[in-house]
C-alpha cells in the first residue's frame, strides 16, 4: 500500500515541472551585434581588418566578413570577404585595392533576421610606381626611330612625366640616357626617337614618373640601319712616271665594318672601283695607298674608297699627271745586206708620255752608236717604221742601233750587227751529244755552226723534228717510247741529223735518304729493291688509259706520281720499322729490330706481259724475267743481300670500274700478287698463287711485294702481314691445326674451330684482317670491347685485358714527312697493323712455353734461308 502511494506521488510532481516548463517564453531573435577591427598593413592593393561578434541575436551567424568601397557605408553588395560563421574574432584579409584610393571598410554578421554591420573606418591605400609598357619599334633609320610607352596604371599618384629611354647599354634610365618627355597622365603616347647612330644596337625602355618615382617599361632592341662609310681622299704626293702615293681617312664606318678601302684611279673622271685600284686593308682611320702601273706623262684621277656591307662610298677627286719619261723602242733584225746598203728600222711601243718628235736609226763602226754618229731620219710619233741605210764601206762590221726623240730625251733600241760582207753557216754540229736518254728525261742541245769563212759560231736559232719516241717541248727533247730515233735540227736551210737510243730502264742514284737510312739502333737491316713501273706516251704524263685511277682517267704527270710514290714507300718502310718494335705500344723505349734500306730504285717506263695471275684470268703479271734481268736483281739478291722487291705501279683489271666506263684494251690489263716468294730452299710461300715458275730463281730467297698505287702505304703494309701470316704458317709444328693446337694460327692468332668461333679469331692476338674483337674480315674500327692477351700474349694464355680499336687507334706516331698527301690520323687499319706488328714475339722476348722459350720471329721471318736450313721452329 505505501509502494502504490510513492509511484501516485512521483507521478504528480513529473506533471507539474512539465506544465511549469511548457508556461516559459522563448526571447527574441534580432541581427547579431559586431565591431570592426582597426585595419592594419596597409599596402597599394591590400589590407587587414576584421570583426569581433559579440552577439548572435539568437539566431545562429551564417556569414560575417568586411565589405567595403569608395564609397561611404559599404554593404555586402559591395566587394567583401567571407571569414566562417559564428560569434566571436575574425581576421580578413583586404584584396584587389587599387594605390592611393580612399576605402570605407565595416565588418558584417548574417544570421536568420538579417545582416547587422560593425562600425565604419576609413583607409587610404600607398601610391606605387605606375606601370606601363613599352610600345614596338616603327619607322627605324639609320638615325632615328618611333616607339613610346602605354601607361596602363599610374600607381595611384599622378605620373607627371612620361616618355622613352635609350642607351646602348643595356637598361637605360632617364637620369643617365637620353630621353624624349610625352606629356603627362595615363594611357598611350608616341614618341620620336633622333640623334642615333648607324648601324648600332640600341635599348630602349618607356618611362613614367609620379611622386613615388619613376617606373620603366619592358626593354626592346634594336639596330639602326647602316649607310655608306665616310672617307676622305688624301693628297697626291712622290708622283713618278708610273706610280704615285695618296691614301684615305675612313671617318665614319656607316655602322657596318669596313672590308675594303683604298684608292681608285683612271684616264677619266669620277672613278670607281671598276677600274683601278689598290687594296689597303680594313677598318677606320688614317690609311696610305700607292697608286701603280702609270703610263707616263698621263692624267688620272684618283678617289678613295671605302667598302661595307651597304655598299661603297667615294671621298673627293684629286688630279694629277704621271711624269713623262724617255720612248721605248727596239730595233728592227737587219735585212737585205748588200756591201754598201742594208735595212732594218724600229718599233716605239711607247712615247713616254710625250710626243716622239724624232726617229731612225743611227750606226757606227764602234759600239753603242748614238744620234751624234750617222742617223736616219724616218718621222715622228709611236708605232713600227723602216729605215734604209747607205754609204757602208764593205767588208765592214757596223753596230746599229734605233732612236726615239721626245721632250725628255732619246732613247736607244737594242744594238745589232750588221756585216757588210756576211759571213754564211755551211754546216751544223752538236756541242753536247749523248747516245741514251731516258724515257721522262729531258735533253737540250747545244748546237754549233761553222761559216764559210771557217769560224765556230754558237747557233740559238733553230727548229727541232722528230718522230713519236720523243717528245718536243720549244727546242726540249724529252724521251717517250724506247728504242732508237732519228732527231733533225735546221737552222735556214742546213740541217743535221742525230741519232739517239731511247731507253725504258731508269736507276735513281740519288735515293731519298729516309728511304736510303736504315733506322737506328736496329739489329738487323734488311735490303730493298725499289721497282716502279710508269707507262707513258709523252714521257710526261702517265698513260691513264694503261694505268689509270681505279674509277677515271683523271691525268696525273708522271712526275706527280713520282711524288706520291716516295711518300708511300717512306710510310710503308716507317711501319715496317716501327712495326718490327716487339710491344712497342707499351714501351716508348723499345728499339726496332729491323732497319730497312733501300739499296737499288728504278723505275720502268715500259714492261712486257709475263704470265696469267691465274689460269683463267684475262689479267696478266708482269714479265719478271725480262725486268729482272733488266736491272740485274739476281746480283742485288745474291751479292748484295737484297731481301725484297717492292714493286709499285697503277694495276688494271677487269673487275675495275674504269675498264667499262671507257673501254679500255683488256690487252693492257696487267696486275700484281700482293706478295710471291722466290726462294731455293722452300719454293714460293707467299700469299700469291705459290708458283715456282712466276719468278726468277736465285741462290738466295726474297720477297717481291705488289704495292698498288690506286691505294696507299695501308694496303703496302697488309701484303707484309699476309707474307708475315704465310712464313709462320709454313714452320715446322707438331700440332693439329684443327684440333687447336697449332702456334701461330691457333695460339697467335686464336682461331679456333670450337664454337662459337668456328674458324676465325676472337679474344687473342688476331691477323692482319682480324682484330681480337672482330670476326668479319677488315673490322679494324670495332668498337666493341673483349678480353684479349695481346700485351701479354703466352702460348698457353697470357693476362686478359679490355681492348678494342680505341687502344691502336689512339697511339700517336712520329711519321716521316710527305708532300703529296697528310697522314690520316684516324687510319684504323694501319694502325692496327703496326700493332699487330709489335705484338709479334720479337728480339729479346723471353716469353716461356712449357720447358721452352718462343722463338724472335722476325729473325725467322727475315732470314728465311738460315731458318729452314738449320729447320728453326717458334720456339726454342
């Protein structure tokens, strides 16, 4: 019962608060209540106000900010910031003002009854400096030009100056630089720019000036047109006959560089540089000219001149008169001699500059006659004339002379001989006979007569016949084809007849003395017979249609070829040397073991054809026998140890473009092996066809090398590498070739019929084809990097090292000087030769193999008959 009395109780007193609470009224809504912050850092275009909201009217704020404008009680209608909600402090941040513009600025609060605004303040925005750009070039002279400014903005002060700027240095100001002033205030303005200088560059800015200072544009350049120079002609001053001197003064070079200037002259007026003129540098200022190749006694004119881009510009004329001097005249060869009479006359080729007033010619028994002595008087003026001469005494010797007489003086013709009883030539002999020339060799006679009267008189006037064995260049004989030739010389109506041997061989004795020098310190030397063949027609030029380039008939002398020829042999004999320098590429101080000399050179202006390169080909070599015997090689081989022949010439083949391009007769078709052996002891093996029949066999081995001079010293020194690769190969070697175990083409070279090399070299010493990074035939160029033990080579593996065409093609050598051609310096392939060269086991090479030490090659390879008598091998 009191349980049931306690739930009544609470259940009343709920009631009560609730209809206590449901009785109170809720208080008004009205719009917030705010003040605005004092606006801070002030700038041109911004500032910091704000608000404090101290009441939300209750109602909630749903926006507050600051608004403002210019003008008074600005409203959210007007620019504002929008700074969250709520009551409270809130910071704005004033945008987009413009420089020195009063503001009104109040703070806001929105809420659901309306917008309620702080107090108003008043802010006054900083002036800056205006802003503005500078207007594009127009009208641009060589002195002036038109730009200006347009000032979009005066920075909130008024701009109380405006215009351009220009200097030429870069940007220009108007305290310092020259200006123009365009009024005031804002907006576009023109402006005239003057007093500018040809052909400058200049920089040139707009300005605008207001209280807070000046402002500038963007810079533009730009250059001036440029004029013609300005030049001054100098006096005219030490005027001879046929020169003078004046000169110049180039004041003003027009804004272009002067190229030329000097001075110009002629017979008329205003001259230009069309005519004559002299060439005295380049540049302004003070210049000194000579004026040449006068006539005397003349009048010219004369300007300098002075030359730019923009053309030519003159200074004034100046006038003078070249000084007369004597005539020029010679004397006419005498004719219809009698015994009391003759003829002969003169030509004045030139009066001096003044007129001839008189002329003849004058004689005497004595020498040097003059117009005192007997003359004749034929006329006046220039030009040919003849005299008639009288009263001789015969049997006489007179000595005659023309004349020319102007106001200056006379002048004298050459002096002749005349002999009133002539003495006549009966008959021609020869002061300087030979009985063999040459073919290319020239020959000039010396010719003498004999008189009736019995004197030796020396004989210059003469004419020269002959058939096509030789050639005739004025009264030169130069030999063309061998064998024997009649010449005839005639002087009037005489005539002899001379007969000389033409002949084809020809032995250089003075040999160039870097081919004729063996290098020094070299442990051996090795003697050369140097053989060039040079077919010709005219003993002159070489018969291209014979040998010609490998693509065209383009004419070369044969003298020319000479040239060529001793350039390659001597870099073909520096790489053999510096070849034979055993890893000479590590070692600056490595000596070569062979010295070449070259003991013997011919050249052969005519060759027979000798056998067939091959069976088949339509080529032929030339007849070895005949030449050799020729020159006698068998006693340069077995009496003077001569070990090689280099053979050069220009080859034809048929595989040559020329061939079809111009026809040529395969009957001239003639080449050369790169290399064949004679030799006693081992028959040919070489890199030719390895015939025993080819060749003269002597008591003594050697090696003829074909150099083609289509090519060059690059290709000379391959034949030697496929000779070098041919001897090594033809040791004594118990090893299986293709079971890799053979010393120079397994071990050496490194080529192996194991995969992945199958036959070619790759990673050891390499060939005369095959660098150790290539494995296509003449890659001497590979860039691509592999091991090799080339610097370290050992039979069985010397130290591996990175190497590939960087490594031969940047050693620098000292070659031997040439004339007809520069030494590529990036020539892989010949440097790779010489490489290969020098990484032969060579003179002191101590390299081990198994209880051995390997051989000096080039003591096998050069002393081919001791070698195998005495049956050497690679190694010892």
């Amino acid at each position: 019962m009191k349980t049931k009395l306690s739930f009544f109780a609470v259940g009343a007193i709920c009631l009560l608060f609730v209809l206590a609470i449901s009785c109170k009224k809720d208080p008004p809504k009205v719009i917030p209540i705010l003040s605005t912050t004092a606006v801070t850092n002030i700038t041109s275009t911004t500032a910091t106000s704000g608000g404090t909201i101290t009441s939300d009217g209750n109602s909630p704020v749903t926006s507050r900010g600051v608004c403002w404008s210019t003008n008074q009680n600005p409203t959210i209608s007007d620019s504002k910031t929008s700074d969250g909600t709520g009551i409270g402090t809130f910071v704005s941040s004033i945008t987009g003002l413009s420089p020195g513009v009063t503001y009104y600025v109040r703070s806001y609060a929105t809420n659901a009854i309306g917008t309620a605004y702080g107090a108003q303040l008043t802010i006054v925005t900083t002036t800056i400096l205006p802003v503005l750009t500078t207007t594009d070039l127009l009208g641009i002279s060589s002195t002036t030009a038109t730009s200006g400014g347009n000032i979009t903005s005066d920075g909130g002060a008024i701009v109380i100056a405006r215009g351009v700027c220009w200097s030429r240095n870069t940007m220009p100001t108007v305290r310092v630089d020259s200006t123009t002033n365009n009024g005031t205030g804002l907006g576009i303005f023109t402006s005239s720019i003057t007093g500018l200088s040809a052909g400058k560059t200049y920089y040139i800015r707009s300005y605008a000036t207001n209280s807070v200072g000046t402002a500038y544009g963007n810079q533009i350049t730009f250059n001036t047109s440029a004029i013609i120079p300005t030049v001054l002609t100098s006096a005219i001053k030490d005027i001879t006959p046929v020169t003078a001197k004046s000169g110049g003064d180039v004041t003003n070079d027009g804004g272009s560089t002067i190229t030329a200037r000097g001075v110009c002259w002629n017979i008329e007026q205003t001259p230009t540089i069309a005519n004559s003129k002299s060439s005295d540098g380049t540049g302004i200022g003070n210049y000194s000219s000579t004026v040449i190749g006068l006539t005397p006694g003349t009048t010219y004119f004369v300007r300098a001149y002075a030359t730019n881009n923009v053309g030519t510009a003159y200074g004034s004329q100046e006038t003078f008169t070249s000084i007369a001097v004597l005539p020029i005249v010679s004397t006419t060869k005498i004719s219809a001699i009698t015994s009391t009479t003759a003829t002969s006359g003169g030509n004045i080729t030139t009066d001096g500059g003044s007129s001839v007033k008189a002329r003849g010619v004058c004689w005497s028994a004595s020498q040097n006659p003059t117009i005192t002595d007997t003359k004749t008087s034929d006329g006046t003026g220039t030009g040919s004339y003849i005299s008639s001469i009288s009263g001789l005494v015969q049997g006489t010797t007179y000595y005659l002379k023309a004349y020319a007489t102007n106001s200056i003086g006379t002048a004298y013709g050459n002096q002749v001989v005349v002999n009133t009883n002539p003495d006549q030539i009966i008959s021609l002999s020869l002061i300087n006979p030979i009985s063999e020339l040459i073919i290319s060799k020239e020959f000039t006679p010396q010719l003498m007569g004999k008189t009736s009267l019995g004197k030796d008189v020396s004989i210059s006037d003469f004419t020269v016949t002959g058939d096509d064995k030789i050639t005739i260049v004025g009264k030169k004989i130069i030999g063309a084809k061998s064998g024997m030739t009649i010449i005839k010389f005639k002087t009037g109506t005489i005539e002899l007849n001379f007969e000389l041997n033409i002949t084809a061989v020809e032995e250089v004795l003075n040999i160039d003395s870097y081919l004729a020098t063996p290098a020094q310190n070299c442990q051996i030397v090795v003697p050369v017979v140097v053989i060039n063949y040079y077919p010709t027609l005219n003993g002159i030029d070489i018969d291209t249609r014979r040998a010609p380039n490998y693509g065209s008939l383009d004419p070369i002398t044969i003298e020319n070829l000479k040239k060529r020829t001793i350039d390659i042999l001597r870099l073909t004999k520096f790489a053999a040397e510096e070849g034979s320098k055993f890893r000479g590429y590590n070692n600056s101080n490595a000596l070569p073991y062979v010295g070449i000399k070259i003991i013997k050179y011919y050249n052969l202006y005519e060759i027979k054809r000798g056998m067939r390169l091959s069976p088949t080909s339509l080529v032929y070599q030339p007849d070895f026998f005949d030449a050799f015997s020729k020159i006698n090689l068998q006693n340069a081989v077995d009496n003077l140890g001569a070990k090689e022949v280099w053979f050069s010439l220009r080859p034809l083949s048929s595989e040559y473009p020329v061939v079809t391009q111009e026809n040529l007769n395969p009957e001239n078709f003639i080449n050369i092996g790169e290399s064949n052996m004679s030799s006693p002891t081992t028959g040919d093996v070489s890199n030719s066809d390895r015939r025993n029949d080819d060749l003269p066999i002597y008591s003594k081995t050697y090696v003829v090398y074909g150099y083609n001079l289509h090519r060059s010293y690059p290709e000379n020194i391959e034949n030697r590498g496929h000779q070098i690769e041919s001897q090594m190969s033809y040791f004594p070697d118990p090893g299986i070739f293709t079971s890799n175990e053979r010393m120079f083409l397994n071990k050496f070279v490194g080529i192996s019929f194991l995969p992945p090399l199958n036959g070619k070299p790759l990673g050891r010493c390499g060939n005369t084809h095959f660098p150790p990074n290539s494995s296509v035939d003449y890659d001497w160029d590979n860039s691509t990097i592999v091991k090799s033990d080339i610097e370290d080579w050992k039979p069985d593996g010397g130290t591996l090292k990175d190497i590939n065409s960087s490594r031969w093609k940047n050693i620098k050598y000292n070659y031997p000087p040439t004339s007809t051609f520069t030494v590529y310096e990036n020539d892989a392939g010949f440097k790779w030769k010489i490489f290969w060269f020098q990484s032969i086991p060579g003179y002191n090479n101590n390299i081990p193999y198994e209880n051995y030490k390997i051989s000096n090659w080039w003591d096998l390879f050069y002393n081919w008959d001791d070698a195998n008598k005495n049956k050497l091998k690679l190694w010892k």
